[in-house]
C-alpha cells in the first residue's frame, strides 16, 4: 500500500508540501495541490483518519443522536443524513439513545463528552428532558431534527400547519365531528403531538367548529391508533364522521380498526394522517407528506456550514408538507352529518 513518502516522490514535492495539499492545513499553490492529487489518485492513496484530524483539528466526522433508529421517520431521517455525508466523504457515528434506558443516560454522560465528532444532529430529543441543552454545552457544533428553539439550528416540518391542512380538507367535505386521535400519553407527551393538536384545534375555531373539538389520546404507533379508535368507533352515538390523526401510523391503526368495526372508510369515516408514510399508499391513506430525508440532508446542510464558519448565526429551516389526497377522506353522509349534530345536541 502506497505511503505518503511515495504520493511525495511521485508528484516531485516534499512529504510536508504532500501532506499539506492532501489535508488543506496550509498553503499549497493550486498547481502543487493537483500534482499531488494527481499522483495520489494514479497510487491509490488514502489519507488515514488519525492524519488528517491531527494535520486539521477535525475529525471528518459527524455524530447523530436519535431516541429510535427502527421507526419509519427516524430511518427516514438517517438515510438523508447519510446519503448527504457519503456525499462529502465524511463518516457517521450513530448514537441509538431509546427512551427510559441505561444507554441513553451513558450516551449523553460519557459518549458524547468524549467529542470524537465535528459536529452533532440530534434528532427528535424532547425539549422537557433538556438534552439539547446539555449537548450544546459540550461545545460542537449543533443542529436538531424536529427540535424545538434552544439555541441550535434546526430542520423541521411546520406541524400547526400540517394538521390545519388536514383538518380544513375535512372541514371542506363537510365534515363538523371530527376528532384527533393521538398524543397525550406518558409523563409529557411529545413536542411535535401537541403542536399537532394545536394545529387541528386552531382550524376547527376558526371553521367555527370549537363545539366540536375532541382529542382522543393514544400512543403514536398503529396498534396505539388501533386501540384508540376501536374504542372511539365503538360508539355509534359519539362515533364522529372524520378523524386526524397525530401521524400516518395513528391513522393507520384507525382504518385497521374501523375496517374491523365493519366501519367503511371513507363512506362512513374520513381519515387523514401526516407524514406519507411507506404504508400510506397501501392503505389509500390521504396525508401530509413531511419528506424526512430531505429534513436529513438539510440539517447536514446547515452543520456542515456552521462548521466551516462558527461564528454564524442560527438557522431554523421550516418546510411545509404537502396534501396528497388519496381514498380514505370523502364528502360526509348528510345523515351521518345530521347524526352527528343531533348527538352533539343532546350532549350540549
């Protein structure tokens, strides 16, 4: 395997003038600079990690903390990183910090101190665990996922808006009882779940519709949508005509349930979600899609400049997701819309 004495005699220069060309720690003319690329490229060398952070200060890494890595968005998530590092030729250390484990408590009080990285992604840490606090103070460069203001960049979809849009295609076909399902469970409930719930209720105040805002709690997983909904459904006298819920997954167990129930989707019950999950399809899921890879490559982005240039200022880079209308959403029944005013009638 060629050396950096070999790069060297064959490009005519130095090992320190090779050295420097091939890492970028000092001054080499362009000319210089790709002779020795050139002679590198022709013997198949590769600069060593270990060199070139010890030529530069960095170590051409990037760390990426995440609370799950085998769910739909978080992989989603880390494929767009990735893709977008590969890109670059730099590496990737992947913290799998779970909820409520051992693990995660040593990943943010050992691991993560030991700063073998450039610079960090977190995503989708919980602002009440003040996590992201504690990472800023480590001293590298930061930039969260579905993150929230706390002093980094961060990368998210707009959810206020992503579940008004859901909920004014409902309020468009005529629906009035529509609930959302999902959110609400544990000691604090997700950042990104109650900003959601904001989102349907402000649409529904302002359709003129507060009378009829329902939140129905559940975990944000299909067989959490599943069990929510069967109970929510079970009632033909409380059973709205149209539901949100918090994610495609909530909202998938939904369908599966209803189905169940021998309720017809979307005759009898209308059903939207938000992300454009790889089920989604499947099940004529009618969603926002949120494009989580593209969210991973733009919080690269945004590291990658910060660390070229520390001194710039925060960024939040708020995308907007997308109405894709498929099977599962139609114009209300006018006597499941007359069932429904009457039940809210009588309750009142």
């Amino acid at each position: 395997m060629s050396g950096i004495a070999d790069v060297a005699a064959r490009a005519g220069v130095s090992k320190a003038t090779a050295s420097r060309a091939l890492t970028g720690s000092g001054y080499v003319s362009e000319h210089t600079r790709a002779r020795v690329l050139a002679a590198a490229a022709e013997l198949g060398y590769v600069p060593s990690t270990s060199a070139v952070s010890l030529a530069t200060g960095r170590t051409n890494n990037i760390g990426v903390v995440m609370p799950y890595v085998n769910r739909w968005f978080f992989a989603e998530v880390l494929e767009g990183i990735q893709a977008t590092l590969l890109e670059r030729g730099l590496d990737l250390t992947l913290y799998d910090a779970k909820p409520g484990t051992v693990g995660r408590a040593q990943i943010f009080d050992d691991f993560l101190a030991r700063k073998r990285f450039d610079g960090l992604i977190a995503v989708g840490l919980e602002p009440e665990d003040r996590e992201l606090q504690r990472l800023v103070q480590i001293g590298r460069p930061i930039v969260s996922v579905v993150g929230s203001d706390e002093g980094t960049s961060y990368v998210s979809v707009d959810d206020d808006h992503a579940v008004r849009r859901a909920t004014e295609h409902l309020v468009a076909l005529g629906h009035h009882d529509i609930v959302f399902v999902g959110g609400g469970t544990g000691p604090h409930w997700a950042h990104v779940d109650r900003r959601r719930l904001l989102g349907y209720e402000s649409a529904m105040t302002t359709a003129g519709l507060s009378g009829h805002i329902r939140h129905f709690r559940s975990d944000v997983t299909i067989p959490g949508g599943y069990a929510a909904a069967v109970d929510l459904l079970s009632d033909a006298r409380t059973r709205p005509t149209a539901l949100v819920g918090a994610c495609d997954e909530v909202a998938i167990g939904a369908i599966v349930a209803a189905r169940r129930l021998g309720i017809q989707v979307p005759s009898d019950l209308s059903v939207v979600g938000v992300d454009d999950h790889e089920y989604a399809e499947m099940f004529s899921l009618t969603t926002l899609q949120q494009l989580p890879r593209q969210q991973g490559s733009a919080a690269v982005e945004l590291l990658l400049g910060q660390i070229a240039d520390p001194s710039r200022p925060t960024t939040i880079v708020q995308m907007q997701a997308r109405l894709i209308v498929r099977s599962s959403t139609a114009p209300v029944d006018p006597q499941l819309a007359a069932a429904a005013l009457d039940s809210a009638a009588t309750k009142a």
